[in-house]
C-alpha cells in the first residue's frame, strides 16, 4: 500500500513540474505553439480551467495556476498523511 501511495506521490510531484513548464511557457513568445508546448498543454489545461472559471485573472496576471499548484501540493500532502497511518 505504501508503495502504491509513493507512485501517487511521485506522480504528483512530476504533474506540478509539468505545470511549473507550462507557466514559465507563457513567457517565453511562440513556446506554447510547439509542438513541446502543445502536448504540455494538452496534460495541463484540463487540471487548470476548473481553477481559471472559479479564479478570475488580476489585470494581466493569472494566480490559478498558483493556486492549483498549491491544491496539489496539499493533495501530495495528504497522502503522505495517509501513508503515515499504515506504517
């Protein structure tokens, strides 16, 4: 089970490196457009848009993606909250 729980985890941890991309993508002009950028997009859009309808964008910055990395983390956490039970 807590092998189970690790992957989890790890997986987790690779999906918020992959949205820590994607943000860092939106600075760099026609990176999105690639075909790098549009695979990461098409991983990391469906994760972010529930955050983007509820949050909208301050001006010209978009905090969902922040608050969606911070949502994960909690989840990762919590897992390992859980792992800690069956050790």
């Amino acid at each position: 089970m807590i092998t189970v729980i690790n992957a989890i985890s790890t997986l987790m941890m690779f999906y918020s490196f992959l949205v820590f991309i994607y943000i860092f993508m939106s600075w760099v002009p026609n990176l999105k457009e690639s075909s790098f950028g549009q695979m990461v997009g098409r991983l990391v859009e469906p994760y972010l848009t529930p955050f983007r309808n509820i949050i909208p964008p301050l001006g010209m910055i978009d905090i969902s993606p922040i608050v969606a990395l911070l949502v994960l983390n909690f989840a990762r956490s919590g897992l390992h909250v859980i792992a800690g039970w069956f050790v």
